[in-house]
C-alpha cells in the first residue's frame, strides 16, 4: 500500500466513523449552532461532503452530481459515492505520474486550470480541518469516547 492509498481510505474511513456517531443524534444535536466552522455537524458534515463530490467529479471530467440528502444516511451515501470516485481519479494520476496535469475548475469565475496534485492534496488536508471541527461539535453535544481520528487508528481498524 503506498502513501496515497493510506491517505484517501484514513480520509474516508474517519469521516464515516463520524457520521456513524452522528446516526445516534437527534436532529437538534446535528442541527445546533456553534461558533465555529459552519456551525453546526450537519452543515460541516455537508460542506465536506460536497467538497469532495464537486472536486473530484471536476477533476475527473464528470458532471456534478446534484445529491442534497443531508440525512446521516444520505451523507454516507454520498460520501462513498465520493470516495469511490476521489479514490478512482486519484489512482489514475499516481499511475501516470500526473501530479503536474492540470484540470478545468470550471465553477472558478473565470475557469481556471489547478493541478492534478494540489487539487488532491487539497480534498484530504480540506477534510482533515473540518473532521477536527466536527469532533469539537460532536464534544459540545456530549458525545464521549470520540476516535482519535488518525492514521495508525485506520492502518489497525481491522486488528482492534
């Protein structure tokens, strides 16, 4: 397993490990506001998810998926969707050494090229901030036993 697959399955891995957690809430703890962030889990949890949708449909040369459920369940869904697809793009530029190929953000006004690499590097370090968020949220609604959330964490899930 190189770097790059141990960076996208922790990434989506810990992500549903949160919104596993997530599924025990009421709707009011995934909908109270907080000064922090997007404010609340369930905006947070969104604004990644679609992050990693929009980005790497863009980087894959695909149309965005227009998916809004902002349910636990729906949020897993589209996040598997998303992985699958950021993992798929992902792989095709590390087999070809692309890092340095640019692709069409065409939602920046005017379009703009981004490379393969930064756009990449972007999605996981982009949900690494917000997983942190999260786990604050999750604190303050009185969620305990919280994951760690790190690598070695995901590298030794199956050996728990």
């Amino acid at each position: 397993m190189d770097l790059l697959d141990r960076l996208l399955g922790h990434d989506a891995w810990t992500t549903r490990q949160l919104l596993d957690l997530c599924g025990s809430l009421t709707e009011k703890q995934l909908d109270q506001e907080y000064d922090i962030g997007h404010r609340s889990l369930r905006a947070t949890l969104t604004h990644l998810i679609k992050n990693m949708e929009v980005w790497s449909a863009l980087m894959a040369n695909q149309d965005i998926d227009p998916r809004t459920d902002t349910s636990v369940s729906g949020l897993i869904g589209r996040l598997e969707v998303a992985a699958a697809r950021l993992q798929s793009v992902s792989r095709e530029v590390s087999n070809r050494n692309g890092w340095d190929e640019t692709w069409v953000d065409r939602l920046d006004n005017p379009p703009r090229q981004k490379t393969f690499g930064a756009g990449i590097a972007h999605l996981v370090t982009h949900s690494m901030h917000h997983r942190a968020q999260i786990l604050y949220l999750l604190r303050r609604v009185g969620v305990t036993n919280l994951p760690e959330g790190d690598v070695f964490s995901w590298e030794h899930r199956d050996k728990a």
